[in-house]
C-alpha cells in the first residue's frame, strides 16, 4: 500500500494512513495559528488536529460523502461524531492556507493552464416541495435541473489543481474566468478554455494582465480563419480528467447542512486531490 500506483490524469491517493497522517502533521505545525497549536491542555486531546484534517482527506479519498456513513467505517478514533465535527470546524480555513502554499512550490511554469466549471448541486428538483433560499438552474451540459452552486476551476496541462471559485450557478463561466484567473497568477501566460469562454471582453482583458486565453471555434462563427488545434483540444480535455477524480472525491455530492460545513469539504476535496499528485510525481520528501 506504500507503493504509489501511477495512473496517468488519475492522481488516486494511495498510501496507508498512517503516511498521510505524517503529512498531514508537517503541513498542521507549519500554517496552523498559534490560537490552535498552543491552546490550553492541547497537548492531552484524544485526537490530534492533524489526524482530523487526515481522517478528513482519508474520508475524500475512500469517496464517502456521508459523514454518518464515515463514522461506523473508522470511528473516528473514539470521538462522537458532533465533537469531530465541532473540531473539524475550528480548523476551517487552515487547508486553503495548505493548499495556497503548495501551489506556490509546485512547478509549473512550463505548462498551459486549463479553466473550466462544472455544477455543484445540493439537491435535485421535488415536485412536493421547492426550496426557497436557492434558485433551480439549468445546466446545458448534463441537461438536467437542479439547486445549487457553481464551482469554477484552473488546472495546470499535468492535471494539478490551482484555484477555485465557488458561485452561484447562475454566473456565466466568462463573468467569473477573470477572477479566477488574476487569483491563481499561473506563472505560464497561455490559458485554454472551451466554447463558453469565448467573446471579445474577456480575451481583451485578459490580454491587458499579460496572459493569452485560447478558445476552440463554433463551426457558425464569422471569421474564424483556422481550424481548431488538435494538440490543445487534447490539452484542454485534461481537465475533464480531472473533473472524473474530484466527483469520486464527492465534489458533485456534497452533504454539508452549513455554508462552513460546504467549504471545508471543498477545500478537503481539493487538498486530497493535490496530495496525491505532489506524492505520485515528487514523492514523500517534498513534504520534508
């Protein structure tokens, strides 16, 4: 089980849980606030901070999205489910913090970066009952209905997670692109998206901060004067790949009954996902 297994635009995490747990020690001690690592009797606690954030990731991995479900497969290691939930939330935001500084030291200045979105609903429409704090919104791709949120994301041409922006589903891919884009600051200037990014306004933005963002053509567009770059179509669909990992990782089915609850499994998602990538083509010293 120590023996990664490398699966090209996989990135499945595979390690025993106690090197994940060793892991998630080295990045707790090294962003974590001194509110948490040095707070009264915390030297006594039953369970670590770190092994919460790697029973978090571990539960990402194995592709469970029901945390109820989760605590009769491990235990939790002797914790109530409400007290790893309470201490799981007082550790909101330290895997953004993770993920943000991983990014900074992962090289990817070679490569193209790939933009996309895909739907991120919370529940699917009833006919007995509608809800009223959100909207029913239609995606095109998947052609269905459904409430809930957008997730917009940038990958790099190996299949790394670099940035994303959760919305409302309603926001267009192109509204959003140039947000995510100047947040992520990828360190190439050529970006590759597909038909829904395409118009003047955000290539010419775009254009004005240094970076280049390619588009396939409509076949019924106007004066389009060459044919579509086979080589970065393949590119592009990378990020389709990715898409396939993140929904295993419970990205598309996510239970949380709290805005806290919804972000942190975002982050955990995302964290898990660039673990295993950083372990397959680095390995455990990067770590060190």
């Amino acid at each position: 089980m120590n023996q990664l297994q490398t699966k090209p635009y996989s990135h499945r995490l595979q390690v025993e849980f106690r090197t994940l747990s060793k892991i998630c020690k080295k990045l707790y001690y090294k962003y974590a606030p001194s509110r948490l690592t040095h707070r009264r009797n915390a030297s006594l606690v039953k369970v670590p901070d770190y092994e919460i954030i790697a029973l978090l990731v571990w539960q990402a991995e194995e592709g469970i999205s029901s945390q109820r479900r989760f605590a009769r497969c491990w235990g939790l290691c002797g914790l109530s489910r409400s007290r790893f939930n309470r201490r799981a939330r007082a550790l909101l935001g330290i895997t953004a913090q993770i993920v943000n500084d991983l990014n900074s030291r992962v090289d990817l200045s070679d490569q193209y970066m790939i933009i996309d979105s895909l739907p991120m609903p919370l529940c699917q429409p009833s006919e007995t009952a509608e809800l009223r704090c959100l909207k029913e919104h239609y995606n095109s791709t998947k052609k269905f209905y459904y409430y809930g949120f957008k997730g917009h994301f940038a990958v790099s041409q190996g299949g790394y997670v670099l940035g994303c922006v959760i919305t409302k589903a309603s926001i267009h891919d192109a509204k959003e692109a140039e947000e995510l884009i100047l947040s992520t600051r990828p360190e190439g200037h050529f970006i590759l998206g597909d038909e829904g990014y395409i118009g003047k306004r955000l290539h010419d933005a775009l254009k004005i901060d240094g970076y280049i963002l390619w588009t396939p053509y409509r076949k019924n567009m106007k004066g389009a004067k060459q044919p579509n770059k086979r080589e970065l179509m393949a590119i592009r669909r990378i990020i389709e790949s990715v898409f396939s990992v993140l929904k295993y990782y419970g990205i598309e089915n996510i239970l949380a009954r709290n805005v806290d609850g919804f972000q942190q499994t975002v982050e955990i998602i995302v964290l898990t996902y660039n673990i295993s990538y950083i372990l397959q083509r680095y390995g455990f010293s990067f770590f060190n």
